[in-house]
C-alpha cells in the first residue's frame, strides 16, 4: 500500500486550514501527523479515509500491485479508529463486531478478538452501558482486526487506562505488519511506533 498526496489543502469557506501537502507514505511503517489543537490533523486524517473532501491538490491510494484504488472502493481499504467514530450503541459488542465484520474481513474470529480486547464477559452487554474504556477497546478492535492496508488512528488511546494503552501498544506489535499505519496525535504514548512525522502547522499560511 502507498499513499501519495501532492500539494494537498482544505479550506472552509476563505480560510485556509494547511495548504501545499505532498508526501509520499508507504506499507510497512507507521507515521504521526502532529500539531497543536485545532490546527487541521483531524481534517487531514479524514481527507486520507475519504470522508473529507480536500480543496486542491492530489490524493492517491495505491495497492500492493501498484495499481490505483477507486476513491469510490478506498473504504474497503481502510480501517479508522477515532473520538468522533460513533458506535451502535444499542448493540451489544458481540453483534456489532458481526456487524462491522460484514463489511470488513476479520484477522481473528470475534470470540478471539474480544477476549484478546478484555470484553469477553462484556460481549453480549449493550454498548450504551460500557464504560468510556471499554467502548475505546471495542473502536480499537474493529479498526486493528480489520484485513486492511491502511490503518488510521485519530488519538488512539482516549479513554484508555494504564492497561488500555499497554493493549493498544500489543495491538500495534501484533497487527501491523506490512499495514501502512498513520497515527494522528501529540502523546508520545501513542506514536513511540513511528519513524516519521508530519508537522501540519509547517503548511499553514502565516
């Protein structure tokens, strides 16, 4: 998998939020885009997942037969785990992983996957009544067991406990091998995997 963008940028109405992105990412390693609150990571994480349209500028998913993926088919790509990514909350864990899965191939079958996640006894539970955590486990989940080349985490361990933060680092060692992995966040928590960043306020107009 290879992301490429060429001179990205998005606006809202006169107002630029960055201008001029081009890089080129690739399968097999993990990168962060950082800046301070309201600076336009988020936006840019969701103009790579396709949910956010860019104003100018080039943005090209490739597969790992070098070949270019229909923006209309990148969902099936994909897998995002983020604050604003809503659950279903009045299914239980057990049936929205079945849900979310019959979209998606799983990596491990959806007993495995909530044992692993530590919401075994939880999965017949409905979503509503899970605490913060436990709903940040199951996001996790469905993002990281997803068969995907690109995995995208919006500050992937909101929520989470000392022991939530320990499984979502297990996840990254265990489920990205050959992924292209980007990592929306400050917290170094979160991105000690990473061996690039992306400053967005070094393509904001001064």
């Amino acid at each position: 998998m290879k992301l490429t963008l060429q001179q990205v940028g998005k606006r809202y109405n006169h107002n630029w939020i960055f201008r001029h992105v081009s890089l080129t990412w690739q399968s097999g390693k993990h990168y962060a885009i950082k800046g301070p609150n309201g600076s336009g990571k988020s936006t840019l994480l969701q103009i790579i997942a396709g949910s956010v349209l860019h104003s100018e500028g080039h943005y090209e998913l490739v597969n790992h037969d070098s070949l270019s993926i229909d923006p209309q088919k990148q969902h099936r790509h994909l897998s995002l785990c983020a604050p604003y990514l809503e659950l279903i909350e009045e299914m239980t864990g057990m049936e929205f992983l079945r849900f979310h899965f019959s979209f998606k191939k799983p990596l491990k079958s959806f007993d495995e996957i909530l044992q692993q996640i530590g919401l075994a006894q939880a999965a017949d539970r409905q979503i509503r009544y899970y605490s913060s955590g436990m709903k940040q486990r199951l996001k996790l989940a469905q993002a990281f067991f997803s068969d995907t080349g690109l995995l995208l985490l919006d500050e992937p361990a909101t929520n989470l406990d000392e022991s939530g933060i320990a499984l979502y680092k297990s996840l990254l060692d265990e489920c990205t091998t050959n992924r292209l992995v980007i990592i929306c966040s400050n917290d170094p928590n979160e991105t000690t995997s990473c061996t690039d960043a992306l400053f967005i306020n070094d393509y904001q107009e001064k």
